[in-house]
C-alpha cells in the first residue's frame, strides 16, 4: 500500500517523483559504479529531451552578515527552479551528503532536495525537505 502525503507535508511530489524516475531510468542503462560526471551528463539529457526545466551547476552566493563571500557552491541541478538535486557515485549516502544538501537548501532558500546516488546495486535517492 502506498502512502499518499499532503503537499504540505511532502511538497513537489509529481517533480520529485519525475526526477527519481529519470534516475532510475538512466540507472538501468548505465549501471552502477561510473563517475559522477557521466550520471550527470545522463540526467542532463533526459531533462533536455522531456523538456524539464533545470539549471545545470547552479551557482548560489553565499550571504554573510552584510557581505557576499568570494566563494560560491554550485549545486548539480536546480530542477522546475524549485529542486536542488545532487548526483553522487559513492559508497553509500551518507551524514556530509546530508548536510550538504541541507546547506544548499538553506542558502538557497529551497525547500526540496534530493540526493541520487548511484554506486550501488540499485539506485539510492534520499527527498530533503527544508522547512
């Protein structure tokens, strides 16, 4: 039985749901285990040819107190302008993807992330909400 959740309590289900598909597709073609950079060059295509709006390498300022710091972060995707998305090929999702992700949110002033990773057997994604 499938859970259904409010959309104020899981917001952007339908995007969130068509990004992880998208995942899940390019998953079953690739496999697991390859860099990063070709998982994103997959998703980025996939976004293109369905006509989904999406930022790749998406640069946000950073504010503090009164000033912008030099530095900047650079998220992977923002997706529908709403979505933070970050692609991993790592052993596992783990506390720093996290906290990164939340970061990204925060600074961001987003509520949806998502972390896709792809390294393992079957595709792992974990739905970040920032209230």
């Amino acid at each position: 039985m499938t859970k259904v959740f409010h959309q104020d309590e899981y917001p952007l289900q339908d995007e969130t749901y068509n990004i992880i598909g998208i995942a899940m597709e390019v998953h079953r073609i690739l496999g697991k285990g390859l860099l990063e950079i070709v998982y994103k060059d997959a998703i980025e295509y996939e976004l293109k040819i369905r006509g989904i709006p999406y930022k790749r390498e998406k640069e946000y300022a950073i504010e503090y107190k009164d000033t912008i710091l030099p530095h900047r972060f650079y998220a992977d995707f923002l997706i529908y302008d709403e979505i933070i998305v970050e692609i991993k090929s790592k052993a596992g999702i783990i506390e720093e993807h996290y906290a990164q992700v939340t970061n990204y949110l925060g600074i961001a002033k987003l509520e949806v992330g998502l972390i896709i990773n792809f390294h393992e057997k079957s595709l792992q994604y974990k739905r970040i909400i920032n209230k």
